[in-house]
C-alpha cells in the first residue's frame, strides 16, 4: 500500500535547483510510469526549465512534469514556447488528479513566460490535456534540420497547443519546431 498523497500544491523549481538524489527520483519516477520506454534523450529533453513536482506523504516522488523552452517557427516569426516535458505520474496514484495538478503548474508558466504552449501527447496523456483545453494541432508539423526544413507526418495528430501570449495560431501555416537529438517533438 502506498502512502496518501498530500494535498499541498506541487512545488516548482528549476532544473538548477534540484539536487542530484531529486534528479534521480524524477528519472526512476520516470522509467516506471514509463515502463522502462524513457530514454536519456527523453529525460535530457526535459532538463533546462521549471519542474512541477508532487510528493506523498511520505515524501517519495508520485509525479512530475516540466516546461522548458523551445523555438518554434509559424508564418513568419520564430515563437517562444514551452514545451511541456516528462509528464508522469506513479502508476498507483494514477487517475487521482495529480496529473492536472503538475500540468496547472506548467500551465502557469507557459500562461505568463511564452508566446504558446506545446507538447506532444503519448495515446494515455491525450485525454488529460484535451480536458485541460490544450488543443490538437490540426496544422502541419515540422522540424529544421541540418539540411532544411524536415516534415514530421507521424507528429500530426499527437501535437497539442495551448495559446498564451501570442494568441491564436493559424494552423494554414506550419509549426517547424528546432531540431534537436532523439525525438524532434
């Protein structure tokens, strides 16, 4: 049996902030909810930002996610967004509200730091934030490359936005995220 989770609001802090046994916590907390299909470049990807994290009363990890920042090209502009990362929660505390909890956090951040929100949804986490408002990209995804912009076909469908200080997006025009390694999106 586990222990409750508290009721407290998820604590944020920067990845500069953490400590080396929270970095662990956050990738075993990671692997699990994951089932081990959680790579190095997955976790790297959500290094670098704000982490929303949620303990139980115990004071083990029970879920997580962050929001780092990435550029994103639409019509004519390179855009600020946060990209939410590394969204889990403990497979025996699921469907408890923990994952809207950490992604009210993330939220928060997106809302007030960038010009738009976006992740790229697993077939589980879809519902979660469709029901939080985040809305499918109906557009065309892609990523720049070392030799140009690289369509990503198998990123429609999976890719979630959320408006904030840009405002509304114009899925006429693409998305063409930044490269980066591993998995683009």
């Amino acid at each position: 049996m586990t222990a409750p989770v508290s009721a407290a609001a998820p604590r944020t802090a920067h990845t500069a902030d953490l400590t080396p046994a929270e970095l662990r916590a956050i990738r075993a907390l990671l692997d699990d909810a994951f089932d081990g299909d959680f790579s190095d470049e997955d976790f790297e990807h959500g290094l670098g930002g704000m982490h929303a994290l949620v303990h139980d009363d115990a004071g083990l990890l029970v879920a997580h996610g962050s929001v780092v920042m990435r550029r994103v090209r639409h019509r004519d502009r390179w855009l600020r967004v946060g990209y939410v990362e590394a969204v889990a929660v403990r497979p025996d505390a699921r469907r408890t509200g923990l994952g809207g909890r950490v992604m009210a956090e993330l939220e928060r951040v997106v809302d007030r730091a960038y010009d738009a929100g976006m992740l790229s949804a697993s077939d589980e986490g879809a519902a979660l934030y469709a029901a939080r408002g985040w809305q499918v990209w109906s557009g065309r995804v892609c990523g720049l490359g070392l030799d140009g912009v690289v369509h990503l076909p198998d990123e429609e469908g999976g890719t979630f936005v959320r408006t904030a200080l840009a405002g509304p997006l114009d899925p006429a025009f693409e998305l063409v995220f930044d490269w980066r390694d591993g998995d683009v999106l």
